[in-house]
C-alpha cells in the first residue's frame, strides 16, 4: 500500500490534549487520524453531526417571552421552587 504524508495546522493545546486521550485509548497520531479518514470515506461524510448552536422557533419564542417577562416589573417573581409550584397550583 502506497502512502502520503499529510501536514496540518492545529493549535498546540488541541494537538496535546488529542495526544493525551489518544494516548490513553492505545493510539498515536497518525491511527487516529487514519481512523478519521477511513470513517469519512465509509459514512461518505462526516461522521458527526454539524450543526450551528441555534434554537428552534419553539425555544427562540420560549426565549423571548423570558426576556419580556424579566425586563417588565409587575411580573411574579418567585424565590425558591416551591413558591413557583404553589403559583401553578393556584
């Protein structure tokens, strides 16, 4: 089997931090890189999820409300959970 170098660039605390958990489950560098690779090739893709940090519509409004709630004065407050379980209860 032929083989190629491959040279990257990654931050110095990522490239050790990755060592050292690689490290700890039997691997260099290098396996665990051509793990990665081999995984792309066989998912034809990424073999994670990625995804923007970004909530759905029902958390943005969820969100929202909170803010107007907050930000208006005569809205209950409550100290402790037990207050906010009384509150539902009434």
């Amino acid at each position: 089997m032929a083989t190629t170098n491959l040279n990257i660039r990654t931050e110095k605390a990522v490239k050790d931090q990755a060592e050292k958990i690689f490290n700890e489950l039997g691997l260099n560098m290098t396996t665990a890189v051509n793990i990665f690779l081999r995984t792309v090739i066989r998912d034809q893709g990424i073999p994670f999820e990625l995804k923007l940090d970004v909530p759905n519509d029902t958390t943005a409004a969820a969100i929202e409300e909170g803010r107007k709630m907050m930000s208006d004065p005569t809205a209950p407050r409550y100290s402790s959970m037990d207050d906010l379980k009384k509150a539902l209860e009434e």
